[in-house]
C-alpha cells in the first residue's frame, strides 16, 4: 500500500461524517490531480484541501537510505487554496519495507503521519526528508506528536509535524483530529510575495506564450504531433527542448546533452512493418524470443517515470510510409480513455501472451515463456521499487501506452518521402514551421521555453464530453463554428467527424488558460477562443484538403476561406481581429492550384 492510499483508508476509517466537495463548487478549471488533492467539508462545515504525497526511495545501498518527497503536483492545488482562502494541508506517510527505514529505531514511521507544512511559493521540484526522520527518531520518545522547526535540522523542507495515527490494526484518530482543528494554514497562504508572480509566470509562460503555446496545447489536446517544415528550422530541436523544459533549471537532466526523457528514432526509407520500430518474434535460438525495438523500449522507460512527460521524437518521419511501420500505434491511440482519477489508458500494443495451461494451485494465467522474457528485458534497469509493480501490469494486462508519453515526428515534404494518408492526419496534431527569422536568436537562445510539467503537457481528457459540461459555452461556439465549416466540406472527401470535433473542442478549451499577451496584457475571452479555432482549423481541417482541379476548386477555396473569415469575426468581434494562419494558408493553396494541384503542404 502506497502512502496516498494510507492516508485516505485511515481519513475515511475514523472520520466517516467528513462529506467529499465537489471541485466545481468552486471552480470548474482544475489543473491538477483530483485523486492526489481533494475537499472535505469537516465537522464544523469548513472546506479544507488536503493534498497526499508517496515517499520515494533511492540509496537502498546505502546505510540510510534517502527519502524523499516530489513537490511539482501540489503547487497547483498550493494555489488553488490560496485562491479560495482554504486551509491546506499536505500529508504523506512511511509505507514502504521495514528495511527502508534502516536507523529509525525510537518509534514506527508507520503509525506517523508527516504534515509537510512548506511554503510552496518557493519549493523547487524534489524535497528530501531523511534528516527529518532522524530529527524525530531522537525526539519523539513515545509522544504523539512532534513539531519540528527548520532550525533544527538540515532538510530542506521549511517546518513539518509527525502527528500520531497507530497502526492499521489499532488506529488512533485524536492526535490527527487536533491538528486539523489547530492548525492554521492560511497565514502563509496568506503571504504573497514576488515569487508567488514568478511562479505564474513561469508555469503559463507569458513570456514564450506567442512562440510555444501552440505546441503546448496541441500536445495536451492530443499526445501525437507532426511538426512539418523545411529542412532546418529546428523541428527536432524543439522537440529536444520541449523535454528539457520538464526539469529545473541547472539540474543534471536540464544540462544533459539528451534528458532521459528524450528519445529520438530516425525513420528508415525501408520501413515497411513494424518490426525495426515496436520489434518482433524471432526463432533463430529454435524457440520463440521477442526482439525489442527502441519505440518498444522506450515505452517501458516512460511506464517508469509516470509523473515526467516523454517525447519520442520520430526524425524524418514520412521517409517511410507511416501507416505501415507505425499502424499498432496508429490503432492503439484511439483507444484512450479517461477515468475520473485522471487517468488515461489505452489498449494493448503488445498483447500479453499466455500458455494454454492454468497454474495448478492458483488457476491464474500462466505467462508464455518468451513473452515474460520480453517483460523481464524492458525492466531491467527499472527501480526495484516500481519493477515488481509494473511486471505484474505488464503481465496481466499487456504493453499500453502511458499516459506520459508524447510522439512527435518531424516531416520534410518533397520528392524523397511519402505523402500522409487520411488515417495518419486524423490521428495527429499538426504545425507548420516554415516561418524563418535569420535574425532571431543571436542574442538569446530562443528555445527557451521555461518550466513545464504535467499540468501543462499531459491531458486528462480525451473526448468531447470531458469538457463539455464545464465549458458549455465555449464548445457551443466552436460546434457553430465547425456546423458551418462542414457544411463547405459537405460532398467532399475533407469533411470532418467526431474524432475532429473532439480534438476541435479539446484544443480549444485547453488554450483558455492561456490569455495573457508576451507584454502580459489580458487578452479578450472571444479573441483567446477564435485564435485557437484558427489554429485548430489548420491543424485539422486545412491538413486533410489536397488534390486536383478535379477534386479542389477555386470556388471551393473561396468558400471555404469566407466561412472561416466570418466565424472567426463573429466571435472575436471585429475590434479584436486574429491574424489568421488558414486565411493565409488558404491563400498560399489556391496560388499552388494555378499548377493543376494543390496540398496544404508547403
């Protein structure tokens, strides 16, 4: 049992009157883990948000092992309390082996919950919290609760308590029903201060906005993007930078030439299965054994790391046919689906093997021998502390694509690669990067994306209905918006579906956060929703239109261009006009079908 469940059993064991509250009674935007934070009206019907954190373990060579806590999930919610003046508590709890606690001799860490009672305006990513535990071993002396000041020893947590729960068995609620009736959070919610402002910043970018945002929410709309350009505009690159922004600044991973969250695949012309890229089965040794490929591989490293995106970057993606070394893929990332723990799973791309027979004692699944092989191979530089866990999900339910894990290929259209079927195109986000500024970047690196995280590039939700009922009226406007876009492409082979009408919505209503200009001026509500419906448009709509006089009119372009025209204006308003991507596009299209033929690639 983890530390979350721990204290969640023990929260609902002893205070069985504690009533959950809805987020949406106080906001309907929540950016954060709703399994990892939740509301509790307590008994005198004050709303209280209490966050839980696992116990991370590393050094279990060492005489001590280190224990340690990760902080990036919880300033989300850190600030949602502050916002709504709730108090705020942050708990964790020692759950792991006996052994783990190797020096800890005057009381059980077990039966002690930690209330970690930091500011976290100023806490960076990963706390450590073994001079904590050494401060109370030589403390505590039987009592039930422990306040430890910063004063006192060397972490780098500000202050925290230890408040006594007992054991699962004979569980002790007093001790933590007095800490939660005395302890005032607020006053240092209270204490706004510079880097609170730095914080925001930061996490939405105000400074990069112009420049990053859009592949920032297409990610988060949907974890499978095409960056096309012309040959060196950086397409890798920001693929490479995108993962780097995912750790603190002047952190090991930061400065690493390729963070371990980065991978990158260069697609090979002869490419015609899946079998260099996911691997396959071979039965050379004379009895079957499965050939990992890198995508495969990098999968479980992803599956290891839950909390930190991974980008696998396919390099010159189009130099094969897409549709038939990545069709697993392509299958397989339309089978999302979200769970109201924020979860997203999806179907198998390697199915679990299993013999014919059952074990005898009991009656479970026995695992074909070269497929646990191919289990025990992807985890063996796994932690100890997450391998066990992850065989067993492996085992029982197959190869799954994790919810962290980002697919970005870099595409170069000309006379050396394949075109993308409209399989692949709906499947995928898509932005172009032919825009060159030869003066931009001598003086500063313009890559500089600031800190990201899985607020930012992870999305929760998959399908329309996710967002709809707490942005009712933005979707409303992009359903009218899209009905009249469809009616141009009604007859032809460009209009679009449900999947479309998801991703439109999705992209959408995940640009809303982001409404502040690079000079940090509020933009208006209606220009934020018609440039995302621009973008979108192009994305989806402009990337699927190619074809001959035959199958592409002027007229059609025209028409097509007026629709969009009008509905962008009738939302943003004529005194806030976007600058349109897909007008010009549209434009730079019907000048390419002067030749007989015309793509929306350039």
């Amino acid at each position: 049992m983890d530390s979350i469940t721990r204290i969640k059993e023990f929260i609902k064991q002893n205070f069985p009157t504690w009533e959950k509250v809805p987020y949406s009674e106080f906001d309907d935007n929540i950016d954060f883990r709703t399994d990892w934070s939740e509301l509790y009206k307590i008994h005198d019907g004050e709303v209280i948000l209490i966050s839980y954190t696992n116990i991370s373990i590393t050094g279990t060579d060492r005489p001590k092992p280190q224990l340690r806590v990760f902080l990036d999930e919880y300033k989300r919610p850190f600030y949602f309390a502050k916002k709504h003046q709730l108090r705020y508590y942050l708990f964790s709890i020692f759950t792991k082996e006996d052994e783990m606690a190797r020096g800890l001799n005057n009381f059980n860490p077990k039966e002690y919950i930690i209330s970690i009672e930091t500011n976290l305006d100023k806490e960076g990513s990963r706390r450590d919290l073994r001079s904590i535990y050494d401060y109370a071993n030589g403390k505590i002396n039987n009592r039930k609760f422990l306040k430890c000041s910063r004063s006192n020893y060397k972490a780098d947590i500000n202050e925290a308590s230890f408040i006594y729960i007992g054991s699962q068995e004979t569980p002790e609620k007093d001790t933590f029903e007095n800490f939660i009736d005395i302890f005032d959070s607020r006053p240092y919610l209270n204490s706004v201060n510079e880097e609170v402002c730095d914080f925001d910043k930061k996490t939405s970018w105000e400074k990069n906005v112009k420049l990053y945002r859009p592949y920032i929410t297409a990610i988060k709309s949907k974890p499978f993007l095409l960056l096309a350009g012309i040959s060196g505009t950086g397409k890798s690159r920001i693929v490479r930078e995108l993962a780097r922004a995912c750790w603190e600044e002047g952190s090991e991973e930061y400065n690493a030439q390729k963070p371990r969250n980065f991978h990158m695949v260069q697609v090979k012309p002869n490419w015609h299965d899946s079998s260099d890229l996911i691997g396959y089965v071979s039965r050379v040794s004379g009895k079957p054994e499965y050939v990992a490929g890198e995508f495969l591989r990098f999968v479980a490293k992803a599956w290891e790391d839950k909390d930190t995106p991974y980008f696998l970057c396919l390099d010159e993606m189009n130099l094969a046919p897409v549709e038939q070394y990545f069709a697993e893929y392509l299958s397989v990332i339309e089978s999302r689906k979200s769970h109201k723990d924020g979860t997203v799973t999806t179907d198998p791309i390697i199915e679990p093997q299993y013999k014919k027979d059952r074990d005898e004692n009991t009656g479970s699944l026995i695992p074909k021998e070269w497929y646990k092989n191919l289990v025990n191979d992807l985890l063996a530089d796994c932690p100890t502390e997450k391998a066990f866990a992850l065989y067993n999900k492996f085992i029982d339910d197959g190869i799954c694509i994790p919810q962290n894990l980002i697919v970005v290929g870099t595409v170069n259209m000309d006379e050396t690669t394949f075109s993308f079927s409209r399989k692949v195109l709906d499947r995928a986000m898509t932005i172009e990067m032919n825009d060159v500024d030869l003066h931009g970047g001598l003086t500063e690196r313009n890559e500089q994306i600031g800190k990201l995280g899985k607020a930012e590039l992870i999305g929760n939700a998959v399908e329309g209905a996710d967002v709809y009922a707490g942005n009712k009226d933005v979707c409303e406007k992009v359903l009218t918006y899209l009905d009249a876009v469809n009616a141009v492409l009604n007859g032809t082979p460009f209009k679009v579906a449900y999947r479309t009408r998801n991703e439109f919505l999705l992209y959408v209503v995940n640009n809303l956060p982001y409404n502040k200009d690079e000079n940090d001026t509020e933009l208006e509500p209606e220009y934020v929703v018609a440039r995302a419906l621009d973008e979108i448009t192009s994305m989806k709509v402009l990337s699927r239109i190619e074809g001959d006089d035959t199958k592409v009119s002027d007229d059609f372009l025209d028409r097509l261009s007026k629709t969009i025209e009008d509905g962008l204006k009738g939302i943003s308003g004529e005194e806030h006009t976007i600058t349109s991507i897909s007008l010009a596009k549209l434009k730079e299209m019907k000048a390419k079908l002067a030749s007989g033929y015309t793509s929306f690639w350039s």
